[in-house]
C-alpha cells in the first residue's frame, strides 16, 4: 500500500462528528499531499457490511453508538478482516479507553476534536504505515541468523532446561534461538515488548486481556503475570492511556 492510495472509514452516529473528522482528512489531504478515499457511515451494520468489498487502512470510530458500540465492532474487525487495521477511537468517555486496549486501538480522539491533535495522529499512522514492515529483529539460532518482523513475535520464553535456550513463538510458528533474555527485554522495550514473568518477554501489541496474575494473547496462549512485574506492567498500561489522552 502507499500513500497515494489510503482507504478511511468514519463511523459516529453523530453527523456533526461525522463532518467534523471527514474535514481534517480533507484539510490533511490537501497539505500533505496524499491520496484518501473517505467512506462515512451512521450505521454500524452498514459499516461492518462494507468491510466485505472494501479494505479500509484506517478507521474513525465512535466508541458510544447505539445497537453495537465501537468495542463491539472492533472485535468483529479483529477477529474477520485484519489486524493491520489502524483503529482510532473518537468519544466522549476517556472512561472507556481502558476496556478497548484488547482490540488494539492505534489512538484515542477525545470530543471535541481539535485539528491540531488530529494532524498529529494521522501523521503518526501514516508513518507507522511506512516503516511497520522494515522493523526486523535478528534471532540468533543455532544454525544460522534469521530476520523476523518484530510484529509477528507474539512472546518470547527462556526454556526451563537451558537458561540461554530461547523460545520466540510467532503467529503460526516458532523458533528456537539462543541469547540472554534481560537483554532483549531491553532491545525490545521501544517495540511493546515488556517482561511479565522472570521467564517471558511478551509483545503487548497482542495482548487481549489480563488481571493480577494472568493475560492473553491473540493466539490463545495464557502467561502468568508475576507480583515482582505486576506493578511494572500496570505502570506501563497506565502511561500508555495517559498518552493517549494526551494525543
């Protein structure tokens, strides 16, 4: 995909939301000079029914819409269509901004939307976009040095047998390599990847849920969260919010 051909959804049961984020794009177009073909929709039925003939890159959603919410629809989104979808929450309810972190939200829009705070956004998506498929990690296995996209790690784990026995558990494989996992953990932490357990290094980019002691992941696994990284990981979800709201 490239710049000159970005497909953009809005979805808001206010009109007036509607026209107000569909008038930055066009501002945006306009001074950066990119290619958007914007769809709106009032309706999200209507919205989720189009995905079945349009790939959208990114999508505008209202969080509190009535019949099914933004949450809802996201995980429809995640769960048939993609992950490479850039969702940005619009709302009124920074309240909510906590529950939707299981569908990977790109962004937080917090009502009403100031041009400037959107300008930043869109032109941190659209360069994500450009350098998300460059970002490779090398995994140093025993045979020979592989490069992995360092969004398709789910988690990395120690072997309980070998100290420096690594286990890099991708989404429809995995691969063993070798090295010291303290040290990943910090190559890694500007990527999302934060420690757990004393044992696992995991990509919070696929993270679905958690409590006190445990969370999931997209691929089903479950990993035990340890009292010694609890306070660690939840400092780094509550930054995370923060700086969403901040934009």
């Amino acid at each position: 995909m490239s710049l000159k051909n970005i497909n953009i959804a809005i979805c808001d049961d206010e009109v007036s939301s509607i026209y107000s984020i569909k008038k930055y794009l066009i501002s945006y177009q306009i001074q950066f000079d990119i290619d958007c073909e914007i769809h709106t929709f009032t309706d999200s039925s209507k919205f989720l029914s189009s995905f079945e003939t349009n790939k959208y890159n990114i999508v505008f959603l209202d969080i509190d819409m009535p019949n099914m919410d933004g949450l809802e629809i996201s995980k429809h989104i995640r769960k048939k269509y993609s992950d490479d979808v850039y969702i940005v929450f619009v709302t009124s309810y920074p309240s909510y901004m906590h529950d939707s972190f299981q569908v990977h939200p790109f962004q937080y829009l917090i009502k009403p939307v100031s041009y400037n705070i959107f300008q930043n956004i869109m032109s941190d998506i659209l360069t994500y976009m450009q350098s998300k498929n460059n970002i490779r990690i090398v995994v140093d296995t025993y045979n020979e040095k592989l490069l992995v996209n360092v969004n398709d790690v789910i988690y990395i784990r120690t072997s309980k047998s070998q100290k420096l026995h690594l286990i890099y558990t991708l989404r429809d494989s995995q691969i063993i390599g070798r090295g010291a996992l303290s040290s990943l953990a910090t190559s890694l932490a500007e990527h999302g990847f934060i420690l757990t357990n004393q044992s696992t290094l995991v990509n919070t980019k696929h993270i679905t849920h958690f409590n006190d002691k445990l969370l999931g992941l997209d691929n089903g696994d479950v990993i035990n969260i340890s009292r010694r990284n609890l306070k660690k990981f939840r400092t780094f979800f509550a930054k995370q919010i923060i700086s969403d709201m901040k934009g």
